[in-house]
C-alpha cells in the first residue's frame, strides 16, 4: 500500500516530490531522473494546454481549454452590475475509469 492510499477525507495533497518518490520507487529511476521525468511531463502538459489544446490522458480524463464570451456580473454584495471580460479557462473531465473509481466500483474494461 502506498501513501498515495490515504482515507478519501484525510484532505492529502500530493505534490510534484511526492510524484518524483512515486517515480523513484516503481520505475527505480535516480532520484534526479525521477524529479526530472515529473517535472517533463507536467511541462509538456503545461505548455499543450496554454496552446489552447486538449489533453487526453486515457483512463483518467481530459483537460479542455474553453473560451466564455463577455458576460454581465454582478457584484453580490453592492448589486452593482460589472462586465467581465472574455477569458479561456481549463477544465478537466475525468473518465469513466476514474469516475467508477472515485465511486469506488468496478470499472470494468477500459472505454476512453
């Protein structure tokens, strides 16, 4: 069991050392291999998504840039309305795969 297997309500962040360990321990990279392989990867993924391309990770899900348009807001506190500018935001939309395993089932043969 890893500590990656904590309780889901143990409020855990995983961060990019605890990937590299991850990394060193399965794969049986150097230390700095591993760091260096984490850090490569989110950088790739990094810079495709700025581009403004989707990433698909199968199993696991997708990472989707969408624009939203200009919009009214509204400020809830004054109610004084605010336009807020057009931006692009990212957006994850996790698999089948993980959705039945943060659901704790079974899941089944791969689909995405």
């Amino acid at each position: 069991m890893t500590k990656f297997q904590d309780t889901p309500k143990s409020g855990r962040t995983i961060t990019r050392a605890d990937l590299s360990e991850a990394v060193y321990q399965k794969v049986g990279l150097s230390r700095a291999e591993s760091a260096e392989l984490v850090e490569t990867f989110l950088a790739e993924v990094s810079d495709t998504i700025a581009r403004g391309e989707t990433v698909k990770l199968s199993s696991f899900g997708s990472f989707i840039v969408r624009s939203k348009g200009e919009r009214i807001g509204r400020n809830p506190k004054t109610g004084v309305e605010v336009p807020i500018t057009p931006r692009r935001v990212m957006v994850f939309k996790p698999s089948n795969i993980l959705k039945a395993r943060i659901n704790g089932q079974d899941p089944g043969p791969e689909e995405d």
